[in-house]
C-alpha cells in the first residue's frame, strides 16, 4: 500500500482521486443513503471539495484507492462550522492548528482483512500527518456507531456538545487531540505508525 497527501481535486484528476471520489458515491450515497452531490452518476463530489482540502489517501500497488478522509482548515467554511454547529457547546473550535476530518471511506471492494489494513494504514497516516504540519486537534461530525468506532482507535478524544437528530441520523461533533504521544496511543490499539508507508504529496 501507498500513503499519498494530495491537495485539491484538480478536478477529479490522476488516477488516485479518480477512484476515490467513485469510492465516495458508493459509500456515502449508495450505501448510507446521504443525500450529497453526485457528479457524472459516478463521484461524490460537494462544496468542500475545492483547493483548500487535502486527501490523504492510501492506495494499492495499481495506484487506485483502498481508504481516505479529506481534511478542510477550519479557518475557512467547513462541515461542522458550515452545517452543523448546533452540535457544539459554544462556537465551533477553529485555528490554524485545527483541521476537520471529513469523508473517511474504505473501499467496498475491500474483504475484511484488507478494510481492517487499509483503515489502520489510514488512521496512522492522518496522526503522522498532523505531527508532520504541527496540526494539534482533528474535529469532525460522525454518527454515533462511527464515533464509537472513531474513539476505540485509542487517540484522546472528547465531545464538543451533545448528540442531536439531524433527519434520520443522530449526530455528534468530536474532538481528537494530536500530540507526541498519540502514535503510542494508537499502537496499544493495534494501529502502529509502521502501517503507515511514507507519504507522496502532491
């Protein structure tokens, strides 16, 4: 597997966002049912998706997507603080240091052992990305299965507000703090940094 660190969508280009937004369509939209934009019938493509996001991605040795999140700076319009800041106790966190993780989708092709892989390979890559830029809190949006999931990775986690009904989801703002002892963290989870090969950028 590949770790890449792309920024922008370019749009749509090179093989690795090629297959990662249609990955996106059939996770967020095909499978989970979201209501977001579909572009061509084929990729998952919204307002955020513009040249201030940033994929990290890990791909196969064809080059073609495995797993991926998009992180947006929160100094700029963004999903929790945008769309869903009632689910904060006060105002959204926002800084430079401060990213949203959006979009973390593993590929549907994937059997078991490979999504469990990919995931791993992902979750280190986004911690060593963030000791790399000096990024030192992640926030999100996830629903509650998700944030159950999203805090046995081991990292320190805490809520920003309560969970609240938003249609048929129940929601849930989140904060990850990113710190020189999160890869240990992650380790003792099984998540170790050595799953995560040495990023591209682009």
């Amino acid at each position: 597997m590949t770790m890449s660190t792309l920024r922008g969508h370019a749009p749509i280009g090179g093989l690795l966002l090629h297959t990662m937004f249609e990955a996106r369509k059939r996770v967020f939209v095909d499978l989970l049912g979201w209501d977001v934009p579909v572009i061509a019938g084929r990729y998952e493509i919204d307002q955020f998706d513009d040249d201030h996001a940033t994929y990290v991605i890990v791909g196969d040795d064809d080059g073609r997507h495995r797993a991926s999140a998009r992180l947006l700076p929160t100094t700029r319009p963004h999903i929790l603080g945008s769309l869903f800041p009632q689910l904060c106790i006060g105002d959204p966190p926002r800084g430079e240091d401060i990213v949203e993780i959006t979009r973390f989708c593993l590929d549907r092709s994937l059997v078991a052992s490979q999504r469990r892989a990919a995931r791993n390979c992902l979750v280190a890559g986004l911690a060593n990305h963030a000791l790399e830029l000096g990024i030192r809190y992640y926030v999100g949006v996830a629903e509650i299965g998700w944030l159950e999931q999203i805090v046995a990775f081991g990292w320190q986690c805490r809520p920003l507000g309560f969970p609240a009904k938003c249609g048929s989801h129940i929601l849930a703002a989140v904060e990850i703090e990113i710190c020189a002892e999160t890869p240990a963290l992650l380790a003792a989870n099984g998540i170790a940094s050595d799953d995560a090969p040495d990023a591209l950028a682009a």
